[in-house]
C-alpha cells in the first residue's frame, strides 16, 4: 500500500472509529490556505498525535488530530537496539503494547535504572525495528480512556519516518501547512547506551526537506545539552521542556544541577533563550493551582518568557475531570468523566501563550478559530 492510499485509509478509518467513540462530535471539512511556518496563534499542537480519541503515537492518531485542525504533531522518540527512531512515550513499552503478552520475548524483561528511577519491563533497546512491528499499540490508560481501549490492536507503533511521510501527505491533501514537533526523550540514558539520537533526529528530519528556522518543526526536550548539541547540528528551532520546579534534567547533577524552578526564573529563561526558541512549561508554571486544585491567578512566566525571545507553549490540556481544575470539573466522579477543557483553555490563552499542547485538539481549535 502506498503513502497515499494508506493515508486515505487512515483518514476514513480514524474519523469513523472517533465518531464511534465520541459521537457527539462533528468533524466538518476545511480548506485552509497555505502558510509560513508561524502559521497560527496560537499554535495547537495535537499531543501524541488525538491521544484523547486514538490510542497514542500511532498513525491513526497522527492523522486523526490533523484531521481535527491541529497545527502540529508531536511524536516522542525512543531507539531500537538497531538505531531506528520510533514513537513512544516511554522506552518501557509494557503498557503501550502487548509485548508482556508474547511469549518469544518473555526472556527480555529486565529491570533498568531510567533517569534516576528503577523501571520493570520491556525496553525499545532491546529490540529491533522488524521485532517492534511486530508488536501492536494499545491504549497507555484505560480506566480513564475506555473508548480507546477499545482501538487495541488496531494499529503498529510508528517509525519517524512513517510519520514524516504521513503528515507530508496530509499537508498536500488538506492544502495547509502541518508542522512535526518530536521530542527527544531520555537522551542521556541513550547515549551512556551507545545509541544517541540527536544527529539521527536532525539528520532525518533535513532529508525530508526540514531546514532553516522557518520550516514547521520543534525539536524539543527535558534535557538541556542535548538541545546546546542540536544547536550546532541544525538551524531548526528548538524548546526547552520544564518539568516540575523541583526537579532536576537528567543531564544534570542531582545534587548540584539546575532545577526547572530556576530555569523558569526571569534569569532562568534569559540563559534558555540563548539555545532555544520556546519553551514548554508545565501548566502550573503559568497559572498553579491552590490546595484544592482550582486556579490562581497568572505568574509573570509568560511576559518573562517573551522578554527572553522565547515562545511559549504549555503542556498538557486534557478534558477528563483528574487532569482538570477543580472549576472546570464535572460532577461526575468516574475515571473517565468529561470536564470542561475549554474554560481552562480560555484562560490560559488569556495569559498570552503562543501555542498548547492537547490531546483533543478539536476543542483548542474550535475556540482559536480558523488559522489564517
């Protein structure tokens, strides 16, 4: 099957399996005109691809979110044991796949120590690519997300490049620019693994047309001398994620090191913006939450980040009651019950974000509007 009938396989497919799921959402078809890569404000940026609707980082996600008006798709990369970028969340692929059920690989569960932590399970870097498709997706949380559950099976875990080619054939057929937004993940622990990914991110992505700091591309990470390294490898932009304020990157000392909570400083974000050209805070840095979980009012994050030259985008907007705040909640107290996303949205774009990360991308764009 080629890229473009397998394309519009997956269009018809995703769009029939999201109406079956959420049926009280319409999809209407749009013709939107061509753009620069600064296309949108702010910037919707499908989140693992429609991972609200789809199971995550499948190419039936990836497509359903560009067929839902997102701007970007972001796929998070891990390694295979023979150096093929793939997309996963995590480099355990446990609960992401049905790995545990195949008997051939028993033998590979293993215990690791991942950025500080201990982890139990299957490993990307210890399989190859033609053992990893052999694998099929599932949903990463049931409990809160039964609808996807219910895709189980339904799709293979996707190669950057699959990805690449689908968004460049969504872009032809849809007439609108559709931006790739990968972010590294665990970049030290790779690299102690004789398997970084930099110079293969970068790589691939300048051979598939990426180049310059206009193309439709973030390389993004919660590291910090990985994106210093990506700096001297390609003029593409780069953001710098920012995880909980006491945290520290994996790259750093864990002792001693920079922690998020400083690099969200005025100073902080100054020394950021000499490498990147975002940034990605966590959603408490731009408006945290009391002890109840409703909101406060705006911190300077977004103004200190702008007077850096930086842009802005939060992570991660979800419409189920347990990733919402307490306002925004409905009275439903079941694991998948359905707040109200947009009021949080509201608020945030309030603040003056250039962009968010979703995972229904439908309901940020529906409030931005049509991208002009």
């Amino acid at each position: 099957m080629d890229i473009g009938t397998k394309t519009r396989w997956l269009l018809a497919t995703t769009s029939l399996l999201f109406v079956a799921v959420s049926p009280s959402v319409v999809i209407t078809a749009t013709t939107p005109k061509l753009a620069t890569s600064d296309f949108c404000s702010p910037l919707i940026i499908g989140h693992r691809g429609a991972a609200g609707y789809v199971p995550e980082h499948t190419l039936g996600s990836y497509a359903l979110a560009v067929t839902l008006g997102a701007d970007y798709v972001e796929p998070d990369l891990v390694i295979t044991r023979d150096h093929q970028l793939i997309a996963r969340h995590e480099n355990d692929i446990s609960a992401t796949t049905d790995v545990a059920e195949r008997a051939e690989f028993a033998p590979r569960r293993a215990t690791k120590t991942i950025d500080g932590k201990q982890v139990t399970g299957w490993f990307t870097e210890d399989f190859t690519l033609d053992e990893i498709k052999s694998l099929r997706a599932r949903e990463r949380i049931p409990e809160t997300r039964p609808g996807n559950a219910r895709l189980d099976g339904a799709f293979q875990v996707p190669t950057l490049q699959e990805i690449i080619d689908l968004v460049k054939s969504l872009q032809v057929s849809q007439r609108r620019v559709i931006g790739v937004y990968p972010e590294i993940k665990h970049s030290t622990y790779f690299k102690r693994l004789g398997l970084p990914m930099e110079q293969l991110v970068a790589d691939a992505l300048h051979k598939n047309g990426y180049v310059g700091p206009e193309a439709a591309v973030f390389i993004q990470s919660f590291e910090i001398d990985n994106l210093k390294e990506l700096r001297n490898m390609t003029e593409l932009r780069l953001l710098q994620l920012l995880d909980s304020p006491e945290m520290r990157p994996a790259d750093q000392d864990q002792e001693t090191g920079i922690t998020y909570g400083e690099m969200a400083t005025r100073e902080g974000l100054q020394a950021v913006g000499q490498y990147a050209s975002a940034v990605g805070p966590d959603k408490s840095y731009i408006i945290p939450r009391d002890g109840e979980g409703r909101l406060l009012s705006p911190t300077s994050f977004v103004r200190d980040a702008h007077d850096a030259g930086l842009k802005v985008h939060p992570y991660t907007f979800r419409r189920e009651n347990v990733f919402l705040p307490l306002e925004f909640r409905s009275g439903d107290a079941s694991a998948a019950a359905i707040g109200d996303m947009a009021g949080e949205i509201k608020a945030f774009l309030d603040t003056g974000i250039d962009g968010l990360f979703t995972d229904q991308a439908d309901v940020a764009v529906r409030l931005r509007g049509p991208c002009l």
